[in-house]
C-alpha cells in the first residue's frame, strides 16, 4: 500500500511539473510579445498611457489563465489521490 501511496504521489509531482512547464511554454512567446510591445510603447509614446494600460490588462489575463490551469493540474491530482484512497 505504502508503494502505491508513493506511487501516486509521484505521479501527482508530475502532472504538477507537466502543467507548469506547459503553462510556461505557452506564456513564453506572449511575454516575449508583450515585453517587444511594452519596449515599442514607450518608445514610440512616451506620456501616453492608453497602451500600457492595455499591456498591464493583457499581463494580469495571463496571470489568471497560468493559476486556472496550476489549479486544474492540482485538481485533477487531488482527484486521483482521492481515487486511489477509495479503492482502498
């Protein structure tokens, strides 16, 4: 028993990497992007804001969705812990 717990476990720190690098390879060409249109801002703007308030809007989107998908990885580990503890 002690094995499987271990077993589930393992699995579980791995869907948890899995989905942060997933979540990592899919924001990096936006931060990429967004750093390139931050840099062309202020540049090309100076006082104006409108954009950068725009950036700011897209950066915290993107926070939300990468915590929404480390939850649902979690979730979904939790749920098979909760599997194999029923089945004991």
């Amino acid at each position: 028993m002690k094995r499987r717990i271990e077993n589930a476990l393992d699995s579980i720190e791995e869907s948890i990497e899995n989905a942060e690098d997933r979540v990592e390879a899919e924001l990096e060409p936006i931060e990429e992007r967004l750093d390139d249109l931050e840099d062309r801002a202020e540049s090309e703007l100076g006082g104006e804001g409108s954009r950068l308030d725009d950036l700011e809007r897209r950066l915290d989107e993107l926070e939300d969705r990468a915590e929404d998908e480390s939850r649902e990885a979690i979730s979904g580990a939790k749920e098979r812990v909760r599997n194999l503890r029923s089945k004991r």
